[in-house]
C-alpha cells in the first residue's frame, strides 16, 4: 500500500497516510477538523532489482535507429 502526503489548506497541518489506492481521500483534517485536507503531489520512489529490462534490453550494444 502506498504512503499518500497531505495538508490542510485551513490549518497548514501535514502527515502521511499508509492507504489502499482504491480508498478514498482523506477530507477531514485530524487536527482542526477544517474539510481542507489535500492529498499532496510528492515523488514516487522506485527500485529496479534483480536480471530484467537493463540486461535484456538496455545493456550496450548499438542503437537501432538508423541516423539521417
């Protein structure tokens, strides 16, 4: 399950959330109670592990474009 951040637009309180991606946002700020809780845009991390695309598909070797 991912971590969503969010902010209240009424009170400036943030916190993250462990949520299910087919739940719905959260509305309710849990320190003011304002209905101004925002989910906020954050960056996705990621990590690619194991054999897979580099080695089959990106590892050396020359480009199949041909050039102009």
């Amino acid at each position: 399950m991912p971590i969503y951040a969010y902010r209240c637009a009424a009170c400036g309180h943030q916190d993250e959330h462990l949520q299910k991606m087919s739940a719905d946002p959260l509305t309710q700020c849990p320190a003011c109670d304002a209905p101004q809780y925002e989910k906020c845009v954050t960056a996705a991390g990621f990590q690619l592990k194991g054999s897979g695309w580099y080695q089959t598909d990106f590892k050396g070797g020359s480009s199949t474009a041909s050039p102009d």
